[in-house]
C-alpha cells in the first residue's frame, strides 16, 4: 500500500519537491509560478478521496510546477468544502477533487446552496474506486442467485448497512435491491469504519463498500464477497466475479472521483489544469499508487465530465425519489 503522508495540520503543502529537470520532462504548466495550487477537498484527511490525492500529491506538484496545497473542509456531505471551492477566484490556483456524492447531494436534500451542475466547472473525471457486495460468512449466500434467494425467502428479515443516509453506498445498496426486486432493513452508520466492524460482527448481514476499505477483511475470511458492483472484474481483485454477469445485468455503480473547479473559468485555465491532471494520475508511479489501492485512472476531457455529472446525476435523482431519502 502507497504510503499516505498524515497532514498535520488542516493544511499540508506537497509536491513541490521537482527538480528543474523533472519539470522540464513534464512542461504541461509552462506559466507555473511559486503560487500554490489550492486543492479543496470536501471529506476528511485518511478518506478514500484524501488518500488518493495525497498518493498523487508530488506528481501534481511536477505536472503544475507550483506547490499543491491539501485543504480538508468536510461537512455536510461534502457540501461544506464544495461551498468554499465555487466561491473561489476562477484563475486555475483554486481546485477540488469530489466523487459520486457530488451530484447525489441536490437530490437528498432540501436545500443546496449552490448549483452542483451550474456552479463547478467540471476538469475530469479521473477514475473509479470499485465497489463490492459483502456478507458475513455466517450469512448462507456464496452469490447473487443465493443471496436474492434468501432475501426473498425472507422479505425485510435481513439488515444492510451504510456509510450513511444518501451516501453512494446507501444508494447502491438500493439500487441493488431494486434490481434484484427484493427487500432489506437499511441501518444507517457514521462512516464506512463503524459499519465495515459491525458487518464484522454480524450486527448486520451485508453492505456495499469500497473493495480497498474491506481486501484483507476478504482474504481473512472475516468477510465475503458476493460480487463487484462495476461493469468490469478489478484487476486488484480479478476472482470477484460482477453482479452483473450474476444476472442483474443493469446493476452498475462505482465509485468515481472527479476533479473541479470553480464556475467561470476559461478556458485556456480550465485545458491547462486539465492537461496537469491527466499528465500526474497517468504517470507510472502514481498510476502504481492506484493500483495498490484498487482505483481504475481513466481522465475524461471536461466535456467529457460535464456530461457525465449530468447524466450522473438524473440516474441518482430518479433512485433516491424512489427510495423516498431526503436529508435537512
């Protein structure tokens, strides 16, 4: 596992450790300056998020050729950092890396203070952390005929659990018992720790998690995997079979991390951050970082990811009217 550096502060500057030389291999930002890249992000320093911006952390400090300053502002659901990100000069020095709850939040709660479409410019879509289904051993079920089996036999006798209410995890949860067109108790928890140790446990039957979160849980058998959520088996995983090609061939959801900025910026900016970007997660040792960590780096163009939050966020919107989640 990639050596995450612990910030020991709310704020830790990284990467800017280039040589001349190593700069001058990787020109992408030729009017980089001693100005500090400024990257937002709306989670908690040791998250999945936080921990692969830090693995990349030295590579963006080569590809911008300035130094990258890590900000965490959780809250809210990630409302909270986000809101500091669009209020944020639109010049290229002010970034932010969010994921799937992103474009989830306007849908679970009433009010939003900015517009998750309208109020970011979108850089990329970076790449995927692969999700996976596990139960407790003692659970009878080695796949998803089994499982669905049982949750039929048994309608709302079983518990699954979350890292939260309107999280993604939450919502593939749903969207797994919606395709499966079964039921099951959803028990709510703050944060992935508590309810990887309470599946442990058996507190609770089963749940959605990042397969990085749960690995060696799998190996020591603490844990089973019932299938991966994505289209595609995970190379750090390759055994896992994907629900999908277990019958439930709509059933797709992964993890996504994506880089942003604020709304306004143009677009020489927004090709010259693009460009830092896709050069440092697609560099040999952090793409060797995420691999370690079980992540897929695919970076999209902006319009790529423009069109991606938006469709994004429709399928979300439509899975949590249906499943009736709305947050304060």
């Amino acid at each position: 596992m990639h050596k995450i550096l612990p910030p020991m502060t709310r704020r830790a500057v990284l990467g800017f450790g280039a040589s001349a030389a190593a700069l001058a291999a990787c020109p992408v930002l030729a009017q980089g300056s001693d100005k500090p890249i400024r990257f937002i992000l709306p989670i908690s320093a040791g998250s999945g998020v936080d921990a692969i911006v830090r693995a990349a952390s030295v590579a963006l400090g080569k590809a911008f050729g300035q130094p990258v300053v890590i900000e965490n502002l959780p809250g809210a659901g990630g409302i909270t950092g986000t809101s500091a990100l669009v209020k944020a000069a639109p010049d290229g020095l002010t970034l932010g890396m969010v994921s799937n709850n992103h474009v989830i939040n306007p849908a679970v709660y009433k009010k939003m203070p900015f517009d998750a479409i309208a109020d970011v410019t979108p850089i990329s879509v970076v790449g995927a952390t692969p999700l996976v289904l596990v139960v407790n051993p003692k659970l009878p079920a080695k796949n998803v005929r089994e499982l669905v089996a049982l949750l039929r036999a048994k309608p709302e006798g079983y518990n699954y659990a979350s890292s939260g209410n309107g999280t993604i995890i939450h919502l593939a949860g749903e969207m797994f018992m919606d395709e499966a067109g079964v039921k099951a108790r959803h028990i709510p928890y703050k944060g992935t720790g508590p309810m990887v140790t309470d599946m442990i446990a058996g507190q609770v039957e089963m749940g959605v998690v990042a397969l990085p979160a749960v690995q060696p849980h799998l190996k020591s058998g603490a844990l089973r995997a019932i299938g991966l959520c994505g289209p595609t088996r995970s190379p750090a995983a390759p055994e896992i079979p994907t629900i999908a090609e277990q019958g439930l061939p709509n059933y797709v959801v992964e993890g996504w991390f994506a880089v942003i900025g604020p709304p306004k910026m143009q677009a020489a900016d927004i090709q010259r951050v693009h460009d830092a970007v896709a050069a440092a997660f697609t560099s040999a040792e952090v793409r060797d970082a995420m691999d370690k960590q079980g992540n897929v780096i695919k970076p999209t163009s902006p319009e790529q990811a423009a069109s991606y939050f938006r469709s994004e966020a429709a399928r979300y919107a439509a899975l949590v009217k249906k499943a009736n989640v709305v947050l304060e």
